[in-house]
C-alpha cells in the first residue's frame, strides 16, 4: 500500500515539475512584430512594431490567436527559435516576426 501511494506521488510530483517548467518556457518568450497593413486598408495597428513577450499570457501564443492567427500560423510562431525570422500573411495585414528570447 505504501509503496503504491509513494510510486503514485512521485508520478504527480514528475507531472508537476514537467508543467511548471513548461509555464516558465514559455512565459520567456519574446518577439518583435512588426505589422504592415496591405494596401487601401485602414486600422490601428497600421504600420507599427510591437514587442510581444508572453509573460504577461494566460497561455502560450494568447497574443498570437487574438490576432487572428490560424493554428498552422500559430505552431510555425511556436516552433521559431531564437533570431529566426517569419513572415505571417493575414487577410489585411502582414506580420514580419523576430523571436529575440
């Protein structure tokens, strides 16, 4: 009975750990964006440059869905590493990305 409550406990305590380092990978993530509208549109974000870091998230690529991203998009962003570089096409808009952390 013990040891079957001890194996159960360390299996939690691995889950655990696993999740916690998760949540730190990837509230360390940062990126440059720089959003350029397509041409005759207009819109807030018209030509500008934002750094996006996902400390302040409730989950990985939050920013990256509210923008309209498709999941595709979204696990080509998730998959970038430090200093590469990716274009995004959107219907208005095209997003040049910069992972810098």
């Amino acid at each position: 009975m013990f040891n079957k409550t001890a194996a159960l406990l360390a299996i939690n305590w691995k889950k655990f750990i696993q999740f916690c380092s998760e949540i730190q990978q990837f509230q360390e993530r940062i990126w440059i964006v720089s959003i350029q509208q397509k041409s005759g549109q207009k819109s807030n974000l018209l030509n500008d440059t934002f750094v996006v870091s996902e400390d302040g998230f409730d989950h990985p690529m939050q920013w990256m869905e509210k923008q309209g991203y498709q999941r595709e998009m979204i696990d080509d962003v998730d998959k970038m590493q430090r200093s590469q570089a990716l274009k995004i096409e959107l219907e208005n808009s095209s997003h040049s990305l910069i992972r810098v952390k």
